[in-house]
C-alpha cells in the first residue's frame, strides 16, 4: 500500500471518530436528550420503534458512541479515505 493511501485511510479513520459525535450533536442528539425543534425532534414526533435507526442515535447522543460502534465508524471513515486516494491516484 502506498502512503498516500495509508494517510488517507488513517485520516479518514480517525476524523470520522472524532466528527461522529459532533455530528450527531448538529442534528439534535445531544448528551441531554432531543434539542427542541431540531431535525432530531422532527423525526422523534414520527414516532420511534425500539431499536430503530433513531433510537440507536439518541442513545449514542445520550451516551456516547460504544466500542463496536467506533470500530464501525472507524472503518467506513477508513474506506472513504481509501476510496479517495485510489480516485485521486486515478486522475
């Protein structure tokens, strides 16, 4: 593998950890619950099924993203990164 590849996997592993949480924030999961009229509340008031994609969201806002869910995101960061380097390696 070459650097430039390396980089980029490691970089878009690592920025995609640490800009999970601040993403989820954005939206409106935040550590103290749903943010009032945000696109989080919005599709709270649609009704939440236990388990389903917003549930997961508002417990990784409440509490932080657990180990496996970090790994997860770590990876796809890393294959984003992979993906960029093989594309610009390309042109």
């Amino acid at each position: 593998m070459e650097l430039l590849t390396v980089i980029a996997v490691t970089a878009g592993a690592g920025v995609a950890v640490v800009m999970a949480p601040v993403a989820l924030g954005a939206v409106g999961f935040t550590a103290a619950g749903i943010a009032a009229n945000s696109l989080a509340a919005g599709m709270m008031s649609s009704g939440v099924l236990a388990g389903s994609t917003i549930a997961v969201l508002e417990s990784a806002g409440a509490a932080g993203l657990a180990g496996s869910t970090t790994a997860v995101v770590a990876g796809v960061g890393g294959a984003v990164g992979w993906l960029t380097a093989t594309a610009a390696a390309l042109i």
